[in-house]
C-alpha cells in the first residue's frame, strides 16, 4: 500500500493558532501544497465555543454558482498500510475535537477508533481513477471496508436539514467535484459537522442572522479569519455589509485592523 492522502478544510483548521492546531499543521501538513478548492460550503452550525456564532458546514441545497472556497492540503507521509491511515485519520478527528495527545489518550483509553462522534464525522472521498470498468484496487477496497468498520451508530442524515440530501453516505464516503488540482492524491478526508441552524424554520441562517450572531456576542474573529485566509462563502459581502451598516462597526473593523497586521 502506498497511497496519498490529502485534507479538505474549511474553516479553522486552516487558521487557527492555537498550540494544539498549530503544531498538528506543522507536524503532518504540507502547507505548501495548500491549493484552494471550490466546495458546497455555509455557515450553518452554531458553535458554543465560538461564542454561539455560526461556523461552516456543507450544504448540498447549495447551487454551483453558490459554491463557497476551503482549501486542500496534503499530508506529509504516504499511507502505507491501515495502521497508518488510522494513525493519520485519529489526530485530525483528536484537533478536530481539540484535545491535546495527553487529552486524546485519556479520553480514547480502551474504546475502538472511530470516525464520528456527537456531532461530527470525518467522511472520505476516493480519486475517481480508482473506480470504472475493469478497474479493481484492493488497497483501496481495503480502505473503504476500513472506513465503514469504523463507523458506530453512524446516520447520515443527522448532517443536513430537512428535506436536503447528506453530503456524506451511510459509509462515510463523500463526493465532491473532482478537478485537476486533486489528481495526485489517492484519496482525500474532510470533516463533516452537524447543522444546526438555530432558525425557527430550521432552514440554513440568512446573512442578517449571520451577522447578528455575531454583533450579540461580540465575537468576529471567526468571521474575519475564514476572509483573510480566503475561506470564503457566497454570503460574505452581503454579511460585512449588515455588519457594517446595521451592528457594532465600529467594534468589526478595529478586530478587522488588528487581523491585517
């Protein structure tokens, strides 16, 4: 086996600096293969450690021309074997989860690794080359066999709204639109997270309640980090704007400043 493997990411894996996300990045990222990547993502989780502002999932009610922008990078080391995968797949669900390697081995003590958890799951997304006529890989057979063993109590219809498809199947398989970019990973992961939309009609947020979330907790980090990293979505001018016209401006640009610097 000797597979490569990237990461979708779209948020604050990307960005954030804290001790425990930083030194994973450094430790199994190559950051300079970071690529940007268009993908069917929205803000539409409320995120309690984010002051109850909303942070981003997938959608697939999301139009093409709606499509938002996260980023694709690939890890240092080759998959060689399952044991690696796990190993690999582990430390982005432990960040994830932001625990540190003490925390994780605390926590996980004697339980069987598994890709989900309360309120996310990491999905995998195979290079469409593997598949067709006449073609047959069992390493990647025994990847996907793998995956869908290392699902628990697993229902993929917990990650969309109603009446919206899941962008993640039964098995923990993903699909995206493959483009040239893609071509030299095998295989790639990304981190699916449970909407939760905290809207009276359950749909996804509007930009107003978007950035009213915002002003109520006078929180824009999340916000201005995910811009200035160019993690992007089709509500992002219409949200600056009610920012900036409707709540706090004054508070939203000086966070604005201090991220240029």
């Amino acid at each position: 086996m000797n597979l490569k493997l990237g990461v979708l990411i779209i948020g604050s894996l990307l960005w954030d600096t804290s001790k425990k996300r930083k030194s994973w990045r450094d430790t199994h990222l190559n950051m300079k293969s970071k690529i940007p990547v268009t993908l069917p993502i929205r803000y539409g989780r409320i995120s309690s450690s984010r002051l109850d502002n909303y942070t981003m999932v997938y959608s697939k009610n999301l139009k093409k021309d709606e499509y938002g922008q996260g980023f694709l990078i690939g890890f240092k080391n080759d998959i060689k074997n399952l044991n690696g995968l796990k190993e690999i797949s582990e430390h982005v669900i432990r960040i994830e989860r932001n625990k540190t390697k003490e925390e994780w081995g605390l926590n996980k003590l004697g339980e069987p690794f598994v890709v989900n958890w309360n309120w996310g799951v990491l999905g995998i997304c195979i290079n469409p080359k593997h598949f067709g006529k006449d073609k047959q890989n069992a390493d990647i057979e025994a990847v996907l066999e793998f995956w869908k063993n290392s699902l628990a109590n697993f229902d993929p219809n917990e990650f969309s709204i109603k009446g919206e498809a899941s962008m993640v199947d039964k098995n923990g398989v993903f699909e995206v639109d493959w483009t040239e970019e893609m071509n030299s990973f095998d295989f790639l992961v990304s981190t699916f997270i449970k909407p939760d939309t905290g809207t009276q009609d359950g749909d996804y947020p509007n930009s107003e309640t978007v950035a009213r979330k915002m002003y109520e907790g006078n929180y824009y980090s999340y916000f201005i980090n995910n811009l200035k990293n160019k993690v992007t979505t089709f509500q992002d001018e219409e949200i600056e704007e009610m920012i900036k016209a409707k709540y706090c401006v004054s508070q939203y640009l000086i966070n604005m400043e201090k991220q240029k610097n």
